[in-house]
C-alpha cells in the first residue's frame, strides 16, 4: 500500500517534468507528508474537440466515484488494487477513460513486527516517480450549478504485489511508470482495461530495483527532516 508520501518539487517543476500544457487553479505546495484526502498534484490528459491537452491538476487523494452519494466513503479509496481493477464497481469508470499520474519523490512504508512498526523512506536516487493513478469528478449535489466548488477532483494510487527487497518491508507497492509508458498511461483516445493495468505493471518491475530505501524516524509534522535516516 501506499499511505503517505512525498512530493517536494514545485508546480513549474512539474510543468517542466511532465511537459504539461496547462495548470489548474489551487496546486498545493511541496509537501513532505502527504496524507489520504490531503490534496495532491495529478497529470491527466483530456480532448475536446481539438489536440490532447496535458493538464496538471489538484485534485484530493482519495478517489470518489461519480456515482456516489457522500464525498467521505466509508471504505479506504487512497490506493487499488492493480489485481481486477477492470471489474470493481468504484474504478473501472476511471480505468475506462480518467487515468492519471501522480508524482511523487518516494513514499513512506511501515514494516510491522508484531506491535512494533518501523517507517522507511522508499525512493528513488535520480528523479521523480510517476505513480499509476485514476481521477474521478465528484459533483457535490448540495451546491448550486454555478457554484465553483461543486465539482471535486479526486484521485487514487494503483498499487500492486512487492518484489525483491521490498517485499520484505510489505506486500504491496505502488504502480511506477517509467516515461516511455506516460503518455500510453494517459492516453484519452485509448480506452482502459485490464490488460493496460497489466502492461502498467509490467513497465513498472524493472524500475524496482532501482528503488533505494532507509529507516526514518516517526512521520509526524511536515518538513524534508522526515526522509533523513535515522542515525544508529
């Protein structure tokens, strides 16, 4: 799973990384702790009737199905499952056509003993990660039609079974594209389904032994003091 991470790199950075052609209104500062429902950058791509325009976006981390009643789900939505994805009734919308990157430095991760659980700082040496994500547009329906908050963006980090040294932090990882697989991920005129999932996760292996990870001391506050290794 992926329940905290970071993303320190500014709005022109991103503009830059993810050569985005436009930015949406409210991006959210660098962030050092990054929690479910907190808001986070997204890349997404769109068409209408025109060229594919990339966008950077701030949307909430944790996806909300379009359909749903309430913006608070009584299930945890900040990750899903790579596995059946195609088929979940609170995804497979999104998978369809709203997919999204969600960049990030690294993501904290808790190896569990027992009682005892241990947080490490998981990353990589030599730039940014781009997590596999879905959007949703969530209408708030207790706000009038030309309320500017009555759309809510939310979005979710596809996640997947842990290899090598990883696994033996936790069982799950989150999905990381490499750039040649970006802008097959984001596609608007490609319509998503299992086998695209499969393929994302399969452009994600090679990239995890390239990960490196370290103890961190408690993931409390905010501040890039959070990701130093902790001294022994």
């Amino acid at each position: 799973m992926c329940g905290r991470f970071v993303i320190s790199d500014t709005t022109p950075d991103l503009v830059r990384i993810f050569d985005v052609d436009t930015v949406g209104e409210g991006l959210p500062e660098p962030s050092w702790n990054v929690r479910p429902t907190d808001p986070i950058p997204v890349v997404l791509e769109s068409k209408k009737e025109g060229p594919v325009v990339r966008r950077l976006e701030a949307a909430r981390w944790s996806l909300v199905p379009s359909f749903s009643k309430e913006l608070k789900l009584k299930y945890p939505t900040f990750n899903a499952r790579s596995e059946g994805l195609a088929t979940s009734s609170a995804y497979r919308a999104s998978l369809a056509g709203k997919r999204a990157i969600i960049p990030a430095d690294g993501y904290y991760e808790w190896h569990t003993v027992g009682k005892q659980k241990t947080p490490y700082f998981i990353h990589r040496g030599d730039g940014p990660i781009a997590f596999a994500g879905l959007y949703s547009w969530w209408r708030d329906k207790s706000k009038a039609d030309d309320d500017p908050d009555r759309w809510v963006l939310t979005a979710t980090i596809i996640t997947t079974d842990a290899t090598g040294e990883l696994a033996d932090i936790h069982d799950r990882i989150p999905v990381m594209l490499p750039p040649e697989f970006w802008s097959v991920w984001l596609d608007p005129d490609a319509t998503g389904d299992q086998s695209l999932v499969d393929q994302a996760v399969a452009a994600s292996r090679p990239m995890v032994p390239s990960l490196a990870f370290h103890e961190v001391g408690p993931v409390t506050d905010n501040g890039p003091e959070l990701i130093e290794p902790v001294q022994r």
